[in-house]
C-alpha cells in the first residue's frame, strides 16, 4: 500500500509498505480522508519522543471498515477514529474529577501504532469498541469527520472553563483551533465573539464565519483599545490563546474584566515555553488562569455529533482537500493562512 514514512524531523517520503493484516479482535480500516493536524506537522519538523522513525503518524482516520475481526463492527461501515485511547483503569480514568483525556496509559494512533497517513490502517482491539470507533450515517461525507479530533479538544475546554450566554469572548489565533472555539463560544451563548489574527489572509479566511463579530489584526490597530471599546471598558468574559505564542499569553490578562477567565489552549515551543505574567494583575483583578489541549471519549462523542448533525459547519472549516502524497503543500499552505483545515485523501492521485 502508499503511505507516508516519517524517517526523522524534516524527513518524510511517499511510498510502498507492506498491507497490515487486520488483528485479532481489532479492524482494518481502508483510510477515505485523514486531517493534517498541527502536531502532525511538528512531528514532521521536530519530531517527537514517543514516534520512533521509520513510522507511519496522522491521528485524524475516517474511512470504511475493510476487515472486521471485533464483534462490533462489519466490513462496509464508515467510522471515525477517537486518537485518544484510554485505559480506564488508571487513577485518572477512575477519578471523579473528568480528567480522563490525562490517562497515564493513553493510546494515540500514529504514536503507539502506524496510524492513517497511509492506504490502510490496522486498530487493534483496544481501540475498536463503541467507545473510541464510532460508526458514521451511510451517507455521510467522510471529509467531514476528521475535524471532530480538533473540535472535540475545543469542546472539552470550554466546558471547564464554561464560556456561558452573555459572555463576551476574545479569542487571539485563527487557525483550526481559533475559529473552532470562536463557533463553539457561540454555540455555547457567547453574546460577542472578537477575533484576533496578525496574518491578514488568516484572518480574511475566517470572515466566512458567521459567529464571530469582530475581526482584528492587531499589527494594524491595537486590539486593547478594540476589546475595551466593545465592552465598554470593562473587559472580556473569557479571553483563549489559541495559538504558539508566549506574549499573546502575557497579553492577553490585560484584557479580561475582573474575575475573568484566560484559557491557555496553543501550546508553546519546548526551548521557548517561559511566559511572565504580570502576577499584581492577576492578584487584583482576581482573574483565572487555565490550560487546556485534549479531550475524553465522551467529549470526542459530543464533537462528532455536533458534525454530523450539522450543528457545526465542517464544510467551512475544511478548506482544502488533497491527495495524500501532496502533504508538503498541505503544511504549507497551512503555515502560510491560506488553508484553515487540509484533509489528505491515500487514494487520490
């Protein structure tokens, strides 16, 4: 079958590997539409200490049930991946707290096992039950699916951090992520949602979106003085970094109301991650500080549905579609703002 073998950062090529077999009480799934996300994209660069090259990654699998060994499943139905494996025995699975995306035993596709940048994809039996594969409508887009890995992170966070009606959202970052929890802020009952983003294509790409109802570029106006002018002064509910960036997280304090919310969603770089937070704001202004990145099976679940229902607009998001060897150009344009979300398709040329 092609795949794509990651041989180490910055060095990755489209060829021949061997078919897996299905395993014993697990599934062969013939991989349809697999997303390029952004930590597939710094594995590619830098790579990661839990992928030992050669290895096949990507974690955003929809297709269609090829060989069925688990007595849940039968050969013609479409599925969705769940990437975030859990154990369900660990202290943190068994924790009353819901916190089970924190599995000290987490199985990830394309980390653990050769995940779906490839033709075909074998899950072995862990991950081929109800809770972490689950079955699509016949006549559902498979394209659409692998956005639920991204919004099911989203979800997660917003419903500890509670973005509630009349809350008015900043959120700095219009990537996959910022404009994902733009539309769940809305859902949610946000009254106003402002968007930050420094590269302008980036941000004309998410004027497609209804829910947000500001846009913001702050190298060409300051975004203190926009966010203090839509509220009045006052201040945001909640404000969410949804991207790399240390001082976007320093900042962004600055512009909640007292006992607002900041949610540290956009990871930073392991040699850059030091931040320096102004601690007399936060003290005075009795603000919330919170970090959040992943998501538990029933968060996944939720995601998927609000796909498949139509309740979030995947078609929107999903910028761009591309065989699967074009990889190279998906990064890039991602990298550039010219996509929002690039699916790969194994079997176009």
């Amino acid at each position: 079958m092609k795949a794509l073998i990651f041989n180490g950062p910055n060095d990755f090529y489209y060829g021949d590997i061997e078919t897996p077999e299905c395993p014993e009480n697990g599934v062969l799934i013939k991989v349809i539409s697999v997303g390029l996300c952004g930590s597939d994209i710094r594995t590619f660069t830098s790579g990661h200490k839990k992928v030992k090259p050669p290895f096949v990654i990507g974690h955003e699998v929809a297709g269609i049930i090829e060989k069925s060994d688990s007595e849940y499943y039968k050969e013609g139905q479409k599925v969705m991946l769940n990437p975030g494996i859990t154990c369900g025995k660990c202290s943190y699975c068994t924790s009353d707290k819901n916190i089970k995306n924190q599995c000290k035993n987490l199985i990830v596709p394309g980390m653990n096992f050769y995940g779906g940048y490839a033709q075909y994809m074998a899950v072995p039996a862990v991950g081929s039950t109800p809770e972490f594969l689950h079955i699509l409508p016949d006549d559902f887009n498979l394209d659409l699916a692998p956005l639920s890995e991204t919004l099911a992170s989203v979800y997660s966070t917003h419903d500890f951090i509670n973005v509630t009606k009349g809350d008015t959202v900043l959120v700095i970052g219009a990537g996959p992520l910022g404009n994902l929890h733009s539309a769940m802020a809305k859902l949610r009952g946000a009254k106003k949602v402002i968007l930050s983003e420094v590269n302008q294509p980036r941000l004309d790409k998410a004027k497609r979106f209804d829910y947000i109802d500001v846009f913001v570029n702050p190298t060409k106006e300051s975004l203190e003085e926009v966010v203090m002018r839509e509220t009045n002064g006052d201040g945001v509910d909640v404000a969410i970094t949804a991207c790399p960036v240390g001082s976007a997280q320093e900042e962004a304090t600055h512009y909640l109301r007292p006992r607002g919310k900041l949610l540290l969603f956009g990871g930073l770089p392991h040699d850059n991650c030091r931040v320096n937070f102004d601690s007399n704001l936060i003290h005075y202004k009795e603000l919330q500080l919170c970090g959040g990145y992943s998501f538990d099976p029933v968060s996944f679940k939720a995601a998927l549905d609000l796909i498949v229902e139509g309740k979030i607009d995947a078609g929107k998001f999903i910028t761009h579609a591309i065989p699967l060897k074009e990889i190279k150009h998906g990064i890039e344009m991602t990298r550039t703002g010219e996509a929002i979300k690039v699916i790969l398709k194994p079997w176009e040329e």
